[in-house]
C-alpha cells in the first residue's frame, strides 16, 4: 500500500534509525542490495516490458538499450569497484604537518531522495539508487506519476527485493511531492524539467540540503563542412527517434550548411525508411507520446517553418511520425523551447563559429553533437562549447561509458553521476588529518618572532 503523506514523518524516523544503527553502512549489505536489484530487473523483464508499453509503447529492444542495459552495467561496474571506492585516499601532507599522515575518507550522506522522470522511469529512478546503494546511504524514491504503470510497477517491486529498513518507494503527484519535500534529507537528486528543478532547490534550502539536478535543454548538433553525411544522418535519425525524441540528450536541433542541407535530408529519409518502414506511425519500433498534453504540444511545433518529411500524426495511438522541419526562426515557439518528441528542426549556418556562436546566445544544453571529419574543428568546438556532455561523430552513446560522469551545467542541471562519479556526489568526502606526537616542530607557536617568520616563508 502507498506510504500517505501523514505517514512521511514516521518513514523518515524508520529510515533514520536504520541509518544511524550503521545498516546501510556495511560493505556486505551494499554488496547484497545491489545483487538484489540485479536480480529485480532479470526476473522481472516481462513485468518491466509490459509497465513501459502501457505506458509509453515502448518497443522491447529499446527497454533494454535505454533503460535496462545501463543499470546492469552500471550495477556490475559498482560492484566491482566498491571497496576500493569506500577506501581512504591517501593524500601528501607537506612539511609543516609532519610526521603526520592525511587521507579523504569517503562516507555515507545519510538519507537520499531520488525523483525520477517519466521518460525513461526505470533507468532514472534507479540509476541514481546503485550510487546511493554503493556508498551507504538509505533512500527515498519517487517516481514520476506521468508514467504511471511503470511507477506502480516500481512501488510493487522494490520492497519485494530491496530491504524496506533503509529503502521505500513514495508514489503520488504534486501534492504527495510537496509534502515529501517538507521532509529533511540529506540530499535530493531530481530528474526533470529546470521549472520543477527550482521549486526542488527551493525547497531544499530550506533544510540546506545539497541537490543533485539532472535537467534538459536544447543539445544542438552541429554538421561540419566535409562531414560523413550518410553517417551522421543515420545516427541524428536513432538518436531522435529513440523513446520517440522524448529523451534528455536526444539531438533538439541540427545546424548545416546551406549547400549541405539537401543531401542531409535526403539522407535522414532513406534512414527512416531503412528503420521505421514506410508507415512510420504504425511501425512496432516506435514509441508513442507520453499523454495528450505532451502529444498537443508538439504537434503544435508543426505549424512552423516548413515540413521537409514526415508531420503526420494520430491523436488516438499519440503518436507522431518522426518529423523534419527547415525554414524554422530562431523565435519560433519550436526553437524556443526544448522540443522533447520526434521533431528535429534543421537550421541553416555558413560556418563552424557561426553555430559556435548561434549555441552560445543560448543556455548551456545537456549535451551537443559535432559531425566532423577534421580534428581542428572538433577541438575549436570543444574548447568554444560549454555543455554537460560533449560527443563528436555520434550521438548519445556516451551514456554506454561508465567512467563518464553524467550531468548538465548551468540551465542543464547541476551535479554528476554514473560511475565514480556517482558513488562521490552521494558520498560526503572527508578529510581526515592524523598527526604523530615527535618530533614536534615549534614554529607555529608563539612566542612570535622574525626567525620563524622567515621558516614559514
Ligand atoms: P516529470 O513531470 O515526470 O517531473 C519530474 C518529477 O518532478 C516527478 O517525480 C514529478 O512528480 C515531480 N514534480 C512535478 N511537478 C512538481 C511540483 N510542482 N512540485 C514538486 N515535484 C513535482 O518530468 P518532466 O519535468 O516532464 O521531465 C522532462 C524534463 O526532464 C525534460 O526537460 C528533460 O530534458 C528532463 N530530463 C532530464 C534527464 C537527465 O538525466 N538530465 C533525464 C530525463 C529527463
């Protein structure tokens, strides 16, 4: 039965008690919980089929490559290297704290809340629990009510195979959430939009409790003069249509050559039918919208500029066919806003520093894409373009790399993980000084005088 929001305050005190008794703590229990959810998600893969095409139509192979795949991988690369992750870091201590040793020794926040998006509700509610597991903290999760099989799904699921002492599942919307919010963590790693993201840290200044936010944006993807065409349109087509566009670091918009437009387009047809068939919004491989609102919304965007493929929709399956606009203002609604489906606006530029330039009017994105066959360009871009995440010649497969820290910057989020990364941000890094008692080197002391002066010069 869901946790109501007049039980939060007793949850807390569970949670807290489990904490403060040092469950969390111990590596063999972080070991075994992890095991657990390993085994949560094999056992329940027709389960976990079933939540996300109720609720997104989300086709098997993409369950695995954008929900699944990611947290084996990430759970089987922190169990690996959990141990040496909680170890002490041994660190130089210079002259003037001699004898003495340092080291930064990681340990656990305490209590993490982690809200998940309805995108891709499995993979974002329970990427950021391996690193809360990993380093020893207890946790709260909270999924996205949009996406609600897949919530309800979660809500059954883990206290089946997680242990309720130190981890619960909170359902419910904005009014649960609020409430949820009132409540004093240790730390909050959200998912969403920058609107929800401010009310998120507002409310965690309350208790001034650190935040994590994973937000979105506008990633531009930028085709350079000379650019393997066929190449990129292939992969800007995959990375668009996934979840149907309606992914964090999908390509919002691309910048192209005037010259260079026409066959990218013509490219990024054949890639289409190669992959989703003539009837796009019947194909099996495809994802529909989220709900009504999401799907008004951006049929809305296709009013503007003009339709270069596709712009076919159906209100009764939600789904949009993969759709390219050009001719689209930089002031259009379009290009104003992050997209968040399967449209991709195609602008044109005449040069490298004039995408350059055209990305850095706007707020820094999640991620930005360059097609390019010259290393110049791709270090003229990576030096000119802040950004959360860079890929040259591809798109989103950065996320496959565990080592990688994932996170935005400025408007994009605040705050990494995967990985290392992950297990760091959710762990508090202490530092730790040890000194020995002889010899004791005097200098600091007073009395005061101009030969000590000049030693600590
Ligand atoms: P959403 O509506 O599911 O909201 C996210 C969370 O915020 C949910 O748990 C929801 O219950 C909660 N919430 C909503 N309104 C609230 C309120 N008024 N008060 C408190 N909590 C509230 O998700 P969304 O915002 O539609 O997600 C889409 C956005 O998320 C896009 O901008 C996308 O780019 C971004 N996103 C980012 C990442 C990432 O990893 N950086 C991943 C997926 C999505």
């Amino acid at each position: 039965m869901s946790i109501r929001p007049e039980q939060y305050p007793a949850m807390m005190n569970e949670l807290r008690s489990a904490f403060d008794q040092g469950l969390t703590r111990a590596l063999a229990w972080r070991r075994q919980q992890l095991d657990a959810l390993e085994r949560m998600l094999r056992e329940n893969e027709a389960a976990i089929d079933a939540a996300l095409a109720a609720d997104l139509d989300k086709p098997r192979q993409e369950v695995l490559l954008g929900e699944v795949a990611l947290l084996l991988s990430e759970i089987k690369h922190a169990r690996h290297r959990l141990a040496r992750w909680s170890r002490p870091r041994r660190v130089s201590t210079p002259m003037v704290g001699q004898p003495g040793s340092s080291w930064v020794q990681p340990e656990p926040l305490g209590l993490v809340l982690i809200m998940g998006a309805w995108n891709y509700p499995v993979q974002l509610i329970l990427a950021p629990l391996i690193p809360a597991i990993a380093a020893g903290n207890a946790a709260v999760l909270k999924p996205s009510e949009i996406a609600e099989h897949t919530a309800a799904l979660i809500a059954e699921l883990v206290p089946r195979y997680l242990d309720s002492r130190a981890i619960r599942v909170v359902e419910g919307a904005v009014e649960e959430t609020t409430e949820l919010l009132k409540q004093r963590f240790d730390h909050i790693f959200y998912t969403g939009g920058a609107a929800v993201g401010r009310i998120i840290m507002r409310a965690a200044a309350e208790h001034l409790t650190p935040v994590t936010l994973e937000l979105g944006g506008k990633s531009p993807c930028v085709i350079d003069r000379g650019a393997d065409l066929r190449s990129a349109a292939r992969r800007l087509v995959w990375g668009k249509c996934l979840n149907a566009g309606q992914t964090c670091i999908a390509p919002d918009y691309v910048l192209v050559h005037p010259e260079d437009r026409p066959a990218l387009i013509e490219a990024m047809r054949a890639e289409l039918e190669a992959m989703y068939g003539e009837d796009r919004l019947a194909s099996p491989d495809y994802c529909k919208i989220i709900n009504r609102r999401h799907f008004d919304r951006l049929v809305g965007y296709l009013g503007h500029g003009q339709i270069a493929i596709g712009g076919g929709s159906d209100p009764a399956s939600e789904r949009i066919e993969p759709t390219v606009l050009i001719d689209v203002s930089p002031d259009d609604p379009v290009m104003q806003e992050e997209i968040f489906g399967p449209i991709l606006p195609v602008l044109t530029i005449d040069s490298l520093e004039q995408a350059i330039e055209f990305i850095r009017e706007r707020e820094k994105p999640l991620s930005a894409y360059l097609f390019t066959r010259s290393r110049k360009s791709e270090r003229r871009f990576e030096s000119a373009i802040s950004t959360g995440n860079l890929c040259i010649n591809d798109v989103l497969m950065f996320m496959s790399v565990p080592d990688l820290p994932f996170g935005g910057v400025g408007e994009s989020g605040m705050g990494q993980y995967h990985g290392q990364a992950g297990f760091d941000r959710l762990s508090h890094l202490k530092s730790v000084m040890r000194r020995g008692r002889w010899p004791e080197v005097t200098v600091r002391f007073a009395p005061y005088s101009n030969f000590k002066m000049k030693l600590l010069k």
